[in-house]
C-alpha cells in the first residue's frame, strides 16, 4: 500500500500573515458533532487526568501545614512541569486527531511522555513569564496589580493554547512553539476572546449544574481546540491507499485512509 503525506486543513504562514477568520457556528456545531462521535475515550481520558491532579494538588495543599514545606515545593514543580504538560497534550492530540478523522484510544493520555523534555521546558518559560508579569503588575499597581494579573493569566493561556499541539504535532521547539503561538492567536485576538469567552460560559454552566456537565463540557473544549488547531495550523496526515476513508465532520477534504 502506498503511502501520501500532507497537510490537512490551514496553514501556518497563512494564518501569521492574513490571519484566519472561524465560522463560529460551524465550529461549535461540528465539536458538539466530534464529541457525540467520540465521547468516551476522550472522556474517560479527562477523567483520569482531572482525578491525578486534582489528588495529587490535594495531597500537596495538605502538605503544606507540615513543619518542612520543601516537600510540597518540590511535589508541586514535578506535577506542574513533568507530569501535567504530558497528559494536557495527549488530550489536546486527541481532540486534533478527531478533528481529522481519527478514532482515538482513552490509553492515548500517556502517549507524549517522550517529549516530556521539551513540554516541561515550554512549561517552565510559560510559568516564568506568567510570574514575572504578575510580578511586575502587583509591584506596579498594588491591590488593582493583583486583578490585572489574573487578565494578563488568562490572556497568557490564551495566547499559549497552541503550543503543546506544536511541540507534538509539527515537532517545533518550545521556543519557536510559543512564539508562533503567540503571534497566531495575537493576529485573530478578537475572534480567539470570543470563543474564549463562550467557552468560559459554558464551563460555568457546567459547574452549577453539579459539575455534572463537565463530563461533556471538558472533552467539548478540547474537541473544539482541535478543530481550531487543524483550521490555523493544519495537521500532517498519512493518506494509505487501500484502507477505508477516514470521517470528516467539518471539510470536504478526504482521503482514502488516513494514519497518525
């Protein structure tokens, strides 16, 4: 069987140069679609990885009523920085590969430790850079610094959404990867805060109503992250003749088999 690489969906230089304008009723239509069609892998993935680091941010709040405090120190950088940016990848990898067609697997979440190296390096400068900001607003402006620091976090997450997919979909290093993350959702600022915006309602929703909704919501997002990603970005498929066509619930790209 012969084998065809290519890029599915946009394309990087586009969107840095002209920018990408989203159909946002399309968009929230066709990750409602995705997250019907592949709700429990991604599910049960978000599940485990809430339950590990909410018991294990526990475990370290608990920690810190104990006389020696290093401990939890020490607990908190090896979750934040080696074990979280792994598993928020594979989650994030998984809404892309639906995106494009892909069945997943909910053992997929462990699937990105081998570049843990360069997701926990991503991770160590987008903390430093968040902390210096938030450094420098409270030094700046007192009490108000403290408010305007929790704008400039959520601008930062924002802004930063696309570098882990980078780091594993187009192998870029974190550097290059935050910094074309950055210029990306910069160029659709307006668009990216708006769904940002509905995105924050809804998990909001979600959490009155017991976090029972969460269990939709949270493969949602990252359903919708994925489309966003293939949509600027584009993703590197393997068209294999031969096997059955791949789905696709938002293009009229096709392919006679599509492989990761």
């Amino acid at each position: 069987m012969s084998e065809k690489h290519f890029i599915l969906g946009g394309d990087i230089k586009k969107s840095l140069s002209e920018g990408h304008r989203f159909d946002l009723k399309s968009l929230f239509k066709d990750a409602f679609v995705l997250t019907k069609k592949n709700f429990l892998p991604l599910a049960v993935a978000s599940f485990v990885t809430i339950s590990l680091l909410g018991l294990a941010y526990i475990y370290i709040f608990d920690s810190f009523s104990d006389a020696d405090q290093s401990t939890p120190m020490v607990l908190n950088y090896i979750i934040t920085l080696l074990i979280a940016p792994p598993l928020l990848t594979a989650l994030q990898m998984m809404g892309i590969h639906h995106s494009v067609g892909l069945k997943t697997k909910a053992n997929d979440l462990f699937k990105y430790f081998n570049i843990i190296l360069k997701l926990s390096m991503a991770a160590m400068m987008l903390s430093l850079i968040s902390n210096l900001v938030s450094l420098g607003l409270t030094q700046l402006f007192g009490s108000i610094g403290l408010q305007l620091s929790v704008v400039a976090l959520l601008y930062f997450n924002m802004v930063f959404c696309l570098v882990n997919p980078l780091i594993a979909e187009k192998k870029l290093t974190p550097v290059l990867a935050l910094t074309l993350s950055f210029k990306i959702v910069n160029k659709n600022l307006l668009q990216f805060s708006f769904i940002y915006l509905l995105l924050i309602i809804l998990f909001f929703v979600a959490i009155i109503t017991s976090g029972l909704g969460l269990l939709f919501v949270v493969p949602f997002y990252f359903n919708i992250m994925g489309i966003i990603y293939r949509q600027v970005c584009g993703v590197s498929v393997v068209a294999v003749e031969g096997q059955p066509p791949a789905e696709n619930d938002n293009d009229n790209d096709r392919s006679s088999g599509f492989d990761a």
